[in-house]
C-alpha cells in the first residue's frame, strides 16, 4: 500500500502555490518544469515514489494529472515532463520561470520496487511513457547492483521524440542495456525502425521466470508489450503497466478514471497486468 | 440504547419533535409535494407533509394519488433522495486568490450544517451506509461528507407499503428499517411506535409526550410493516452478480439497451448512492477570485470520459455498461457492498423505463457465447 501524506487523506484537495523554477524545452510540444514550493525549501517537501503523479492546477483553466519524472534520491523540486495536450496543459506551456501555479499530491502507487530487486528488469517505454519511468530508471541506476540485467526499451514515433537523449549514454554507462527504436527513420537515424515489441521479442532473456517488465506508453503500446511479454513466458503477475484516464480527485472520489474495478487514480496508475487483463482489451470500457 | 421498549406517540407529537430538533439548530428535512411529487425539503410544520396523498409508479412513471385515508408518510419514495443533504449538487472545495506573490489556495471552509432527515426508508438508510463507505471508508475521506455525517440525525419511517418498482428484498436492505437511524416511526391509524436507536433519539424524543405502547399498537404496526413486504413483487437474484456482469462484458444486451437509453442522465441523479462529480472553475471575471466548484456528474454524461479531448465511452451502450457493472458489479470489490440499494428509483424516473433487474434478468438468461 502507497503512503499517502496525512494532510491529502483528510483533504484531498489541499493545494499548494509553487513556483516554476526552470523550463527545458525537450522537444516538440513537451518541456520539463521544476517547481519549487514557496512555503518550503526543504527536499522533504518532495517526496515521492517513482511512478506516482501530482495534479497541476492552473487557475481558471483546470487541472491535469502529471507524473513525476525526477529523480526521487535528490529532489530539488517537483519535475515534470508535459506536452500540450488540452487545454490546461497548453496554459501551463504560456506560463514563465517565476509564475505560480497549484500542485496537489503526490498521488497513485509507483512501480513494484521492492518485486524488481534481484530480477531481470525490462522497462519499455513509449514517447512521453519515459517521462513516469525516468526516476525508476534513476533509481535502477542508483542501485544498479540489487537488481540482474536491466534493459531499457525507448520507442518514439521519429528520432525527434527520443524523450531525454542526453542521459541514455550515462544509463548505458551504468550498466543499463538501452535500445532505442522509432517508427519512422529521418535522416541520420541509423538505429532500429518499428515498434517497440519487436525489440522485446528478440531481448536476449536468460531466466525468463526471473525476468519483470515495466512499461508506459499509449495505451495500444502497452497492451502488445503485455502480450509479447506474456509470449516470451513471462507471467502476467510479473508486468506492470502505468494507465491513464481522465483523473479530476485523484482520491478516488469523484468517479471519472474507473477501468473495471480499478479507480487508476487511487489503485494505479501503476497496475498489474493480470488485474487489468480483463477490462484492457474490452472495447470502450 | 436499543433495547428501549418502542414508545408510542399522538400524530400531533411530530410537531413537538420538529420543534425540539430545530431548536436545537437542526435544520429539519422531510417529504413535502412540489410539482406533483413528493420531495425532500426543509420542514417547519407537520402540515408540509404529504397528508393522505401516495404515488403510484412503474417503470417510466410516478404519479401522486389520493389515499382513502389520511396517513402521512403513506407513499414509498420519490425522485429525491438524502444525499443531496450529505453531498449537495454543489460544494465549493478551494477559492483561489491572485496576490502580488501570485496565487494562494485557501481550502473551503466547511458549512456548519446540522441536518435532521425525517421520512428515511430502510432502501435510504443502506444508502447512505453505502455512501458512508464511498466517501469515508477508502484511504482519503471527503472531509465536507464527513462534517456533515457526523450533525446528521435520522428519523426513519418504516414502509407500510410497496411501489411496483420496489426490490429491496432482494438487496436485502428493507422494507424494516433495522440500524443507522436515531428513531424509527411505524405509522399507525392513532399515531407513531417509535424505536430509539441512539442516546440521541432517546434524548429528543423527550420532547413529546409518550405513551407506553399497548399490544394492540404493536400488533397493527406489525401488520403494516408486513404489508409493505407482502407488496413488493420485483426480484433481482444477486449471488451471481459481480461475475456474472463480468464475464458478459461483450454482451450483445448491451448494445440493445443502448438503442433505447437516451443517456438523460435521470438514473444516477435519483439514485441514492451514485457519487460521480466533476470539478469546475467559478471565476468571477472582475476579481482575481476563483472558486473550485464540485458538482454532480454522471457517467452517462460523453465528456465524463474524456481523455485526451475523446470520450473513452463514445456510445451509449458503453456508457449504460459502466454504469450497470459498476452499481451492481465493481462497486463490491470497491467498497464491500452492491452499489444497489433496491429502491427502484432509476426505473421509474428512466424516462424509457429501462429496468436494470430486467436487464440482468436478459443476460442471465441467454449468456454470451
């Protein structure tokens, strides 16, 4: 069970000024934010699981749900990685280092850790599906020793949308297998073409039972690298995946974000494959 | 507290009980007619009670007719329920302010409201039991939920008859109100048996004059509590239900029901227990003031899904889905309970009469392949 801060559990609505801190711009339509929150300069102000998301509210416009994508070991502030999807997210993108805006969280549960240590790990991810990943991969990094091969998976739709390419060479570095992919090749791309199950197929695996795979990414992404996963003779008990819906509470209150039983604000957005096999490949649900 | 012997009061006592509650800042709600139905509102007088009058529904309909006699809560339940006093349709969460540092969240201030519901049936009670697990049993609370659950005092009315609509048996949840409520009344031709469930029913009830209730009291009591039972003729069998919703997600049932709903929306606003919300900004566009305004939402509603600007739910059959598998399905595994009390209110407010017992009654009867 994920902590959840005593102040969110009596009210789930608490919501604090931050002020943005720095823009990086990563690419097309998506910049990384650091907020800092004007009531504290504290580190433990930022506490965070890997995985887990905060609401960001701009002021007469509305909230959105946006994961983490720091490093949870030295938090200098809340970091999010965002593209311009609707309208809250677009306001976000016209606000300037010193404007403030809401945070609420953290929310949600954050990737099974404590399942990974000692495990082949195969993280896979999607476009922005790297953003919730980077600080698991930050702390595989950090500890690469707990854990047995680790390979990274990035796919994009182009090279452009290769989320975070400085850092690949110093995950690499630390041990970590990275293999990028994209789905259509632009000059000078000289790396994999095609989806990302393609690599997870030919994944050179030993002890298949011991291996776990996380992923995030489009939705459709997700449900192949569960099934190309489970083919490969992983179980599904062993694949986590990072949903999304539409999240307005975050508390599981309000109703929106259901998937079958799950609230994937409060149950997720990190869930067992197996708990979502069910519902994930019905249609509208 | 429970083993009190039932008490019996004149009719015109209700009035003493009135006054008492709100003179201890009570506001007191109960049954009154507007616009041909009877309602929950804010009482002051036993006169606002819909004296001798009843409603006959079926699916698709609610009418108010004459009783032959002048009883006062001889009518089953209408489209209101009580949990627009627990969860109003609107609830201010948080006003921001603009300031010269930039903007400042102050959380809402919660509403001392001291709420005495008078008129709640067995099926209303469960549902605000259910409601108490929705909002108060997972690992955050609704604190504006909660402020106003713990002032709540509830005077319960046993049902002296049923509507056609009526399937509490089968929820197991009625027609005799057994716990969760401060007093419950039984009508009888002379006046009220009145149970005491709390210190605080006992304590108010001092208010009236009470009269120790002889065997024949007792007995015509009985014999109208009974009538409710014997009058409740719609059945829906529930050992199966979580699996079997969920193993007919593809159903073609749920397609034929599409055709017919209209997504109006009707069935979860009457319903007793759907909790579903969205958030909105209030911004008044003089000041630098904005207030964050929950408000009743149904996932009937298209942009109740919205993820990424399209609805995940972009037919109606889809949406009648959820909202069947959750009430009767998923809602188990979410808080331990059905999300269904039996009351029957989404069948007779469906403007097209859909009936969720038949509904499950279809899929039951011819499984998917």
């Amino acid at each position: 069970m994920t902590w959840i801060p005593p102040a969110l559990a009596v009210n789930p609505w608490l919501t604090h000024t931050a002020r943005i801190a720095d823009i990086v711009s990563e690419c097309d339509g998506i910049a990384t934010y650091r907020l800092c929150l004007d009531t504290s300069d504290n580190a433990s102000a930022y506490v965070f699981e890997p995985g887990q998301f905060n609401m960001l509210y701009v002021p007469g416009v509305g909230e959105s749900a946006i994961s983490m994508s720091g490093d949870a070991h030295e938090p200098d502030g809340w970091i999010h990685t965002v593209r311009v999807a609707g309208n809250v997210t677009r306001s976000l993108a016209q606000l300037e280092c010193g404007q403030t805006l809401g945070v609420r969280g953290p929310f949600g549960t954050g990737w099974p850790i404590p399942q990974l240590v000692g495990k082949n790990v195969v993280v896979v991810a999607g476009g922005l599906g790297l953003a919730p990943l980077r600080p698991l991969v930050y702390h595989l990094v950090r500890h690469r020793s707990q854990f047995q091969n680790v390979s990274l998976i990035v796919g994009a739709r182009t090279a452009a949308g290769l989320l975070y390419p400085t850092e690949y060479a110093n995950w690499t570095q630390a041990g970590i297998d990275v293999q990028l992919t994209v789905d259509r090749a632009t000059a000078g791309w000289n790396g994999n073409i095609g989806v990302v199950t393609a690599l997870l197929d030919r994944l050179k695996l030993n002890q298949i039972e011991r291996a776990s795979v996380v992923t995030c990414g489009p939705e459709v992404m997700m449900k192949y690298v569960g099934m190309s996963a489970m083919q490969r003779g992983i179980p599904a008990e062993q694949i986590w995946v990072s949903m999304e819906r539409n999240m307005q509470c975050a508390a599981g209150l309000c109703g929106h974000c259901q998937l079958g039983p799950a609230f994937i604000c409060k149950d997720g957005p990190v869930l067992r494959y197996d708990r979502l096999q069910p519902y994930l490949f019905v249609e509208s649900l | 507290m429970t083993d009190r012997a039932a008490q019996f009061f004149r009719k015109a006592e209700l009035q003493a009980l009135i006054d008492e509650l709100r003179r201890r800042d009570y506001n007191v709600v109960g049954p009154s007619i507007d616009q041909e139905a009877i309602v929950y509102t804010e009482l002051t007088s036993v006169e606002q009670l819909p004296r001798g009058w009843t409603d006959e529904q079926a699916p698709g309909s609610y009418r108010l007719v004459r009783r032959d006699d002048d009883a006062w809560f001889g009518y089953v339940v209408g489209p209101h329920s009580w949990k627009k006093y627990l969860f109003p349709p609107r609830t201010k969460l948080l006003t921001v302010q603009k300031t010269e540092q930039g903007w400042s969240f102050l959380p809402a201030v919660l509403e001392n409201t001291k709420t005495a519901m008078l008129g709640v049936r067995a099926c209303e009670l469960a549902a605000i039991a259910v409601q108490d697990r929705v909002f108060l049993g997972g690992p955050y609370k609704d604190r504006d939920y909660e402020s106003r659950r713990k002032s709540l005092f509830l005077i319960a009315v046993n049902c002296t008859q049923a509507a056609s609509t009526c399937f509490c048996t089968s929820m197991n949840t009625g027609p005799r109100c057994k716990s969760g409520f401060d007093l419950a009344l039984t009508e009888i031709e002379s006046g009220f048996l009145c149970e005491i469930g709390s210190d605080a029913g006992w304590d108010v009830l001092s208010a009236c004059e009470l009269q120790t209730a002889t065997a024949e009291d007792l007995n015509e009591a009985e014999s109208q509590r009974q009538r409710a039972v014997e009058m409740i003729e719609r059945q829906m069998r529930t050992d199966d239900l979580p699996q079997l919703l969920l193993d007919n997600l593809n159903h073609p049932n749920w397609k034929a029901v599409g055709e017919r709903c209209l997504s109006c929306t009707n069935c979860t606003m009457v319903c007793p227990t759907c909790f579903c919300s969205s958030v909105s900004e209030v911004r008044d566009l003089t000041t630098d003031q904005i207030d964050r305004e929950r408000t009743w939402d149904s996932c009937f509603n298209p942009e109740f899904s919205y993820l990424g600007g399209t609805p995940v739910r972009n037919d109606t059959s889809a949406r009648y889905r959820q909202w069947l598998t959750h009430k009767l399905g998923s809602w188990h595994e979410q808080f331990g309970t059905s999300g269904c009390v039996g009351c029957g209110r989404c069948i007779t407010w469906c403007p097209v009469g859909i009936d969720l017992t038949a509904e499950v009654a279809a899929m039951r009867e011819a499984p998917a392949p």
